[in-house]
C-alpha cells in the first residue's frame, strides 16, 4: 500500500510523499467503497484535539494533518460508503467539525454480529489475526508527533 501525507505545515518533516487536496479528491472520485479512520487526543469529540484523518483504500492511503488541513471538502463524498473500525466514533468528530457522512459501515459491528455468541474477540488486532492471518502492523505513536501541534487553519 502507497501512504501519502496531506499537511499546510511547512515545520514538519515526513517520510511519505506529499500530496494535494485535489489529487485526494480525484482519487476519491474513483472509489466506491471509502476506508476511514481519525486519530484525536480524547475520546470525546467536542475536547479532542483533531491530529490525523486517513482516507483510502487497500492501494492509496491519504493521511491528512488535522492540524492544518480543513476538511469540510470531505461533505463533497457524502453519497460515498465509508467503511472504518468503531466508525460511530468517527462519525462524532466529523459530524463536529461540520462533516455529515451518510453511508457508514462499521467492521466491528458487522464482525460482532456474525460472531455473536461465538465468545471471540472483536478488537481491530483480533479481526486483522482472524481475517488476515497476520498481526497488526500500524503504529499508534504516529498521533504523538501531533498531539501538541498548534492548529493552523
């Protein structure tokens, strides 16, 4: 998977290319189904600070840097299906922000409810193990380096 980073910050220094609004929207538009996710500082969307938001799928990943970038364009793909981990979580801060998402899939949901009863885990790392046969490589740290940003737009 390709990773490119979004950001007005001209301080901050990354490993991934970097990449446009535009050219997220114009590949947005190609996709049917939306992978999503935000990173925050709290779990409570109206005193979190907002530090990342991905969007993409299994090819191109847009990470995009909360704390210069507005993203009220996203309104635009509201007719899109998204589809993210405990998406309801989500929905809350960009519902917040001004971001109303209508066709929302959440995979911890849809794992619950076929494994009802069954007694096994839904965690993202256990839905990765059992539907992928791997374990979770991603890097929750990632937030640490914006978590004290000053927001810029």
């Amino acid at each position: 998977m390709e990773i490119k980073f979004i950001t007005n910050r001209e301080d901050h220094q990354v490993s991934f290319p970097r990449a446009t609004i535009k050219e997220c929207k114009e590949y947005l538009n190609t996709l049917d189904i939306i992978g999503l996710d935000t990173e925050n500082s709290s779990l409570y969307p109206l005193h979190a600070n907002r530090l990342l938001l991905q969007l993409g799928d299994d090819k191109l990943t847009y990470v995009i840097d909360r704390t210069s970038v507005d993203i009220n364009w996203l309104n635009e793909f509201k007719h899109k299906k998204f589809i993210g981990q405990n998406i309801k979580y989500d929905y809350m801060i960009l519902k917040v922000d001004g971001v109303e998402l209508r066709n929302l899939e959440d995979l911890m949901v849809t794992e619950q409810c076929l494994g009802l009863g069954s007694g096994r885990k839904n965690s993202l790392d256990a839905i990765i193990e059992r539907r992928l046969g791997t374990q979770a490589t991603y890097a929750k740290n990632t937030r640490d380096e914006f978590i004290n940003a000053r927001l810029g737009f």
